[in-house]
C-alpha cells in the first residue's frame, strides 16, 4: 500500500466499505442496462462496470461480463498515456474508447470511463463497458467473415472525449451514430453515460459520508487483501507444471488448425501462464490481442481460485503472463479480432 495512504480501517470497517463499492458497481450496470434499449443487455447483461484507482488498478467489478470488466483498467491506461495535455483529463469528463490494440477485446465492445476528481485531485476512475448491436464495417452487426485485417471491421476509437466537464459532446455522439448502422447504439452510449454518472456521483458520496481517506484505504486494502489470500492459498498447492493445448478449426478463410498451447506452472505462491507454442495470428476474425488473453487469464483464476476473494488488481499481482507478440490469442496489429470473444478468447479460458 502507498506510504500516502492510510490504513487504521477496522474489519468492520473495511467490509462495509468494500461491499460498498460491490454495490456501486453493480447499481452502475442497473443503470446502464435500464437506459439501453440493446436486447444484447437486456437479455443478455452482455456488459461491465468497474471502480479503479487512480493509475486505472482494478478494485472492483460488477457481476456481469467479467472479461470486458477485466479491460477496463486497460481503457484507462490507454486514456493516461494517449491524451494530450491540450484536451486534458477533468472532473466531470467520459472518454469512449473501443480499440482491441488499446484495451478493448474486440471492435463491438464500447468501453467508456470518467475520472473521479474530489478537491481538485484524482482520486479513482469508474468505467462501463457493452457490446454493441453494430460498429460499421463491411457486414451488419460487428462481424465480418470476409475480414483481414481490423480496418475492415468498423468503427475503431481510440480514448475520446465523449463528455467535457459534464457536458456530452453532441458532435462526437453523432460521428459515432454516422459510423454505425442501428441507431440505438446512440442510446445504448448515452446509458453508459448515465452509468457512470451514477457511479461517479456514488463514490463522492461516500466521501461526503465517510472521508476520502477511507476511500483510498478500503481501495488499496481490498486490493492487498485479494493478493495476500490468493497467495497464501496457492501456497498450499502443490507445486508443479501442467500443459494443456486447445484448437480452433478455421479462420473464416481457411479451414487451417489453430492452436493455443497454455503451460501452467505454479511455484511457492505464484502462477505462471505461458502460451509459448501457440500458433501464428491468423488471416481472419478468430485472433485477439493482449486484452483479450489477460481478461481470459483472469476470468479463468478468478472462477476456479477466487470465489471468496475480491476479483481485482490483487489477483493480476499473483500472476505471470508469457506470450509472443503475433500468436493467434495475442496477434499483432492489424490483425482482425471482432469474433475474439467466442474464439481466441474462450479457448484461452477453457
């Protein structure tokens, strides 16, 4: 935990508080499905909400899609390192962002995130992400068997400012609209809008009711709690390397055999995930980048090691993620990657 931080919560203290923020993300994600009107949310809660700390470390996700909330800190990474001083990051801004080389798993996920100012300092990022009903493209609804390369697969935007000081950019809203063919994805960002306006207006209440130094400290200690008990309960397995390969059987062009090639090993209280062998990106859609392979990592330890521990920036700390730059689960620019989710993506998980 940062010297800057305080850490005297009591357990008492610390469970209400980081239930707290469980049920912020969650209310975040109620609010965004309830203004969308995409079936893909309401039918199929095909969406994330997270809280971050400042430098975008996940704290903690709502229970919907967990590999698109494994993103996220990824959206806000991006959104540090690429946008200008000239454009700036304020209270009361949203930046909308969907680029699978930038944090996103595939084109149709439209991740949006907004800082969390209180005093005039940074104090915690919120994010909301959801699969939308089209991004352009060549073909109707985000993908394209004809693909090969990203470039024909849409709409793809790098961290933009959607909202400036609390007022939606009308311009940015509508070249989005123009790029796509149903027009509800329209409402369905204006729902992550009013997700994380809900999520932001949540956390500063928290602050008013419990001070913002009880915010940075249940933040930080959920994520050091996630990691000590992760590691303490790897150390009580076994020691040992296991290997497992998994295929996917065509390409959209080919019906060429892919492979994902995953070699496990754990030692002392650390886990190792090394894909090494894992086969050359593909021609078509079936690829993803490194967001995909790290949200599929995570999702994976988090059902089978987690189910008692907070599923944050802890459990990310605990592991170690081997990949060669240009393999089918972890392709290199501008390799196509819109069916990701239910390709590179899900063999990676299982």
């Amino acid at each position: 935990m940062p010297d800057h931080v305080q850490s005297d919560l009591d357990p008492a203290a610390f469970e209400v508080l980081n239930h707290r923020l469980l049920s912020i993300v969650e209310e975040m994600g109620i609010q965004y499905m309830r203004c969308s009107g995409s079936n893909v949310l309401i039918t199929g809660n095909d969406a994330a909400s997270a809280i971050m700390l400042p430098d975008g470390g996940l704290v903690a996700v709502g229970p919907y899609i967990v590999t698109q909330g494994n993103v996220l800190p990824l959206i806000v990474d991006s959104t540090l390192r690429l946008t200008v001083p000239s454009v700036g990051i304020n209270d009361g801004d949203i930046f909308i962002c969907n680029d699978p080389y930038l944090g996103a798993i595939h084109a149709p996920d439209f991740a949006t995130v907004a800082p969390v100012f209180h005093e005039g300092e940074l104090v915690a990022w919120v994010g909301a992400s959801g699969h939308q009903l089209d991004t352009g493209g060549t073909d109707p609804g985000g993908f394209s068997i004809k693909a090969v390369d990203i470039h024909q697969e849409g709409l793809r935007m790098p961290p933009i400012k959607l909202v400036d000081a609390g007022k939606v950019r009308e311009d940015v809203l509508a070249w989005i609209i123009n790029q796509v063919r149903d027009p509800l994805v329209g409402l369905d960002v204006k729902g992550q809008i009013a997700s994380l306006n809900s999520g932001r207006q949540r956390m500063l209440e928290l602050i008013e009711t419990w001070g913002i130094a009880a915010l940075k400290s249940v933040m930080h200690q959920s994520i050091a709690y996630a990691g000590t008990k992760l590691g303490q309960r790897l150390t009580q397995l076994p020691d040992g390397v296991w290997r497992e390969v998994q295929h996917i059987d065509h390409d959209g062009h080919r019906p060429d055999i892919y492979q994902i090639v995953c070699t496990m090993t754990k030692t002392g209280s650390r886990l190792t995930f090394d894909f090494t062998g894992s086969s050359p990106n593909a021609r078509g859609l079936i690829n993803c980048t490194y967001a995909g392979l790290q949200a599929a990592v995570l999702s994976s330890v988090y059902i089978n090691l987690c189910w008692d521990i907070p599923w944050n920036r802890g459990v990310r700390d605990c592991l170690d993620i081997v990949s060669e730059k240009g393999t089918v689960n972890n392709c290199a620019y501008p390799a196509p990657c819109a069916m990701a989710t239910i390709s590179a993506v899900i063999v990676t998980i299982d």
